[in-house]
C-alpha cells in the first residue's frame, strides 16, 4: 500500500492524460461521431476511408516523412556545426553564442510571419538581394517545390537549443584525446571522425530521437506560413484548408485538425490521429533498439 500510495500521482496522472486518451481514440475510430448528433457504430468503415478512400491521408504522410527526414538531419547537422564554430572561435564567443540562441527564444508564430515576408516572392529581402546578383528567385511559401524547404530553412533558423546542447558536449570531450590524435597525425577532419564524433554520439542520438518526435508533431509554423502566403485572414465567413500550396505542406496533425474541427468527422481523424502515433513509437522505439550500435557499445 506505501509503494502504491508513493506511486499514486504518476498512476493517475498516465491514467487521466494518456491511457484514457489513447482508449477514446481507439474507440472513435470505430465511430460516426460529428459532435453533434448521437455517435454511431460503423466498425472499419473510417479506417477503410482513410487508408484507402481518401488521397490527403497519403499526401499528408509523405510530407510528414519528408519534413522527418529533412528537419532532423539538416538540424542536427547544423547545430554540431554551430556548436564546433562557438568552441572554437577565440573570441567574441558570447556575441555568436547570443546571435545563434535568440532566434530560438522567437515565438514560433511571429518567426514564421517574419519569416513569410522576408521570402515573399514580389517584395521579399531575400528574393530582392537573389536577383540583384542575377540568381532565380524561388516563389518560396507560394510554390509547391519550395514551400517544404522554405520551411526547413525556418527551422534551420531557430536551431539555437541544439547549438547550446551539443556546444556543452563538445566542451566535455576530454583535450587528451585530441593531443594524442595530433601526435598520430591526424587532421582537423580525421580527429572530428574518429575522436569528437563518437565523443558526442549519445547527444547526436537524444537530438534525433527528440527530432523525430517534434517533427512528427509540425503543425503550427506550416498553418501560420500558408495563411500569410495565400493571403486568407481569419475572418467570419472565410475558411482555410492546410496545406498551402496545393498540400504541399499537409502534415498528419493538420491532417487531425482538418479532419476533426473542420469536417467534424471525428472519427476519421481518430484514424489518423492513431496512424501519427503508431508512426511515432515505431520511430523511436527503432532507434532506442539501434542505440547500442549508435553510442558504439556490444
């Protein structure tokens, strides 16, 4: 009884914000349920819909995989990167340490309004300054080919947290084992892939798994971005499907609040809801499995 006692909030904290949760999903994805009229039984029918019926459920999962896939890697290569220049530089640290963090400190929807205007095909800074020196400028949130990089560079943008990560597990590396790779001969890039590389492999593991999570959660800066760009406003009478331009940044959360407070088919977005989190514990229980080989052990 003490150590069930000892456990009670962890017990009924998971019970209230994840077993149940999880539970009512499963069983409206079962359902015809419009939050209106009384829900009905309808077995597989949503699930047949989704998976099979309806072509956003599939243009929704590749972008999700894509942004996974691009996000992830772009960032956490990026944020070493940051992380070797702000440990190596002699000085003026502080400055390029404050200058990488604060862009991570931006609320994410006036980052991505910001953002929106500076890569504005028409009037943009950085189109402007692209044609000046006489390189094509991209239409960025507007066209479908760039609108899923636009966002990467977004993200590449607020990477401060990772650079603040991996600048602390690199400053921990011991300095013995580069004067004895020195010594060997080795240069600047041998010593980076056989000392600082397998140094830092359980951080590089936590940032992609965490990676992987975030992504599979993006929702907020795509919405903000294709509103700003197609020009909608929040107005009564007026609608905005995600997924500016022509689905290109449809994502599955999108996908569940589409679905769910815009169609107000619940149980389709139970479906998919369910989907996005299957693909998540399989991510990540993936690479906990693969983490031996990643942190170099037996």
């Amino acid at each position: 009884m003490v150590i069930l006692a000892f456990l009670s909030p962890w017990l009924i904290g998971t019970t209230v914000f994840f077993v149940y949760p999880l539970l009512s999903t499963v069983w409206f994805s079962f359902l015809h349920y419009d939050q209106i009229t009384p829900a009905t039984w309808v077995g597989l029918r949503n699930w047949t819909y989704v998976l099979t019926e309806y072509d956003g459920f599939w243009q929704a999962l590749r972008n999700t995989l894509w942004f996974v896939a691009a996000m992830v890697t772009s960032r956490v290569v990026f944020g070493i990167g940051l992380g070797l220049l702000v440990t190596k530089v002699k000085t003026g640290t502080r400055t390029f340490r404050t200058l990488f963090y604060l862009p991570y400190l931006a609320p994410p929807v006036a980052a991505t309004i910001a953002f929106a205007f500076l890569l504005n095909p028409g009037t943009g800074a950085v189109n402007t300054i692209l044609g000046a020196v006489g390189i094509p400028t991209p239409g960025w949130f507007n066209d479908e080919h760039w609108a899923k990089p636009a966002l990467t560079l977004l993200a590449l943008w607020g990477v401060g947290d990772l650079m603040v990560i991996f600048m602390a597990a690199l400053l921990d590396v011991p300095r013995e084992l580069y004067e004895a790779a020195e010594l060997d001969g080795a240069g600047a890039v041998r010593r980076f892939r056989w000392v600082t590389l397998p140094m830092i492999r359980p951080i590089v593991l936590f940032a992609v798994v965490t990676g992987v999570i975030q992504t599979m959660q993006y929702y907020t800066q795509a919405v903000v971005a294709g509103k700003v760009a197609s020009g909608i406003v929040d107005a009564p009478g007026t609608s905005f499907e995600p997924g500016y331009p022509h689905g290109s940044t449809l994502t599955l959360p999108q996908l569940v609040y589409s679905l769910g407070f815009q169609r107000f088919d619940t149980g389709s977005a139970c479906v998919v809801a369910l989907v996005l989190f299957a693909l998540a514990m399989a991510f990540t229980s993936l690479l906990l499995r693969r983490r031996a080989g990643l942190l170099g052990e037996d």
